[in-house]
C-alpha cells in the first residue's frame, strides 16, 4: 500500500527538482 505514496513523493521531488 505504501508502494503509491512512494511514487508520490518520487513524482514531487522531480517537480522540485526540474
């Protein structure tokens, strides 16, 4: 269940990033 936050907060961080 926790796999989906993950690619969450993966998604968020490259946001940030880029």
């Amino acid at each position: 269940m926790a796999a989906h936050i993950e690619i969450k907060v993966m998604l968020q961080n490259s946001s940030i990033e880029a």
